[in-house]
C-alpha cells in the first residue's frame, strides 16, 4: 500500500517562512504525479491551492507557492499570516489513482 | 461561478446503504470529472474514486470497490456516490470534487453521513 507522508506539524511566525512537504513511499516524488495542495480550515470544506506542482489558482494568495523539492513536492509559505493557519493536504497520482498525504496542522505563532 | 451542492446529512443503520448526490452548476459538466474523498471525524482526507463524466469510467480506491458506485445524470448535472454495506467505520462527511486534468479545484460542501444502530 503506497503511503505519502506529510510532517504532521509545523509552527511558523507571522511573516515568517515554512516549507511543507510531500513524500512517497514508492520514491521520488516526480511532476507526473501530478501533486495538489489543499488548505482545510476547521469545520470547512478544504479548498485548492496548488496543482500539478506548481500552477495557482485564481483565488490562491500570491505567498503560497509549489515546488519539487529533494525528491518530494513542496508548499512554501512566504510572509505567514495569522489566517493561514490550517491543516494542509497533499495529493498525488500513484498508480492511476489519488492519494492523500496525512496532512499537517500549521501553526502561525 | 462554479459551484457544487450536496445531498443534506443522513444517518442509516449498519449494514445499510447511502446515496449521496453532487449538484454542479457555473461550468459544462461534462467537460470534467468528478472525484469524492472521504474525511472520517478527526481525520485526514481519503480518495474514494473518480468518474469521468463525459463517458462513465470510473477508478476506485482498492478498499471501496465492490463497495462504491459512482455515477452521473447528465440531464440535471449531478453526479451521484452509493456506499453499500456501511459500517461505523464509513461515518464521515463526503465531499464531490471537480476534477479535471489533474487538477482537483472546486468542492461540494460536503455530506455528513452517519452509521449507527
């Protein structure tokens, strides 16, 4: 079972810099695995950031951007903002199908 | 403006099975597929399955087949979800996703479901 693994936590101060991660267990994360990021704040639906890598969506704040980063996909956050903290989720394509990562719980202190 | 509505909460007993539908509307439906995840409470997000709207294909998650329909009416642009044989397990909210390209963008607002005796 392929499994994709996310740093379950992560704390940034407001302003500040983080880098999220997204790895595979089958290896190096490529760009045909076509990676999407979501933000998930509680008690709403996620929403889309970022898909295939590195392309925006119309409404994502130009400080999020994607990336592939050491064999894994990557989200960076540029100038943290107090609303920014999230749970946040990857996605990737293995195998012809979707999977998720396990997700991680932002922090902006 | 792009939007997807889903069926109100339900709650059935074990064993039993649920239908839960996604109204698309802002968009040619079906220029776009449609993806549900699965998010237990407390819990991460988990792929279901993917139906292609515009010929019925449809791929699953190796743990729902057998288990999940996916299934669309192009008349009145929604797309449909049945899980058979819930168990207490399945109690989670659903959520329809635009799909498309691999480019997962819009969400339904999902459907709570709730399994217990």
């Amino acid at each position: 079972q392929t499994v994709v693994t996310q740093e379950p936590s992560l704390t940034v101060s407001p302003g500040g810099t983080v880098t999220l991660t997204c790895a595979s267990s089958t290896g190096a994360v490529i760009s045909t695995y076509y990676p999407n990021w979501f933000q998930q704040k509680p008690g709403q639906a996620p929403r889309a950031l970022i898909y295939t890598t590195s392309n925006k969506h119309s409404w994502t704040p130009a400080r999020f951007s994607g990336s592939l980063l050491g064999g894994k996909a990557a989200l960076t956050l540029s100038g943290a903002q107090p609303e920014d903290e999230a749970e946040y989720y990857c996605l990737l394509l293995l195998g012809g199908s979707w999977v998720f990562g396990g997700g991680t719980k932002l922090t902006v202190l | 403006q792009v939007l997807l509505v889903q069926s109100g909460a339900e709650v059935k007993k074990p064993g039993a099975s649920v239908k839960v539908s996604c109204k698309a509307s802002g968009y040619t439906f079906t220029n776009y597929g449609i993806t549900w995840v699965r998010q237990a409470p407390g819990q991460g997000l988990e792929w279901v399955g993917w139906i292609n709207v515009h010929d019925g294909h449809t791929n699953f998650a190796q743990k729902f087949q057998g288990r999940v329909t996916l299934t669309t009416d192009t008349s009145t642009n929604t797309a449909y979800m049945e899980l058979r044989s819930l168990s207490s397990d399945d109690t989670a909210v659903f959520y329809c996703v635009r799909d498309f390209s691999f480019n997962c963008d819009w969400w339904g607002q999902g459907t709570p479901v709730t399994v217990s005796s």
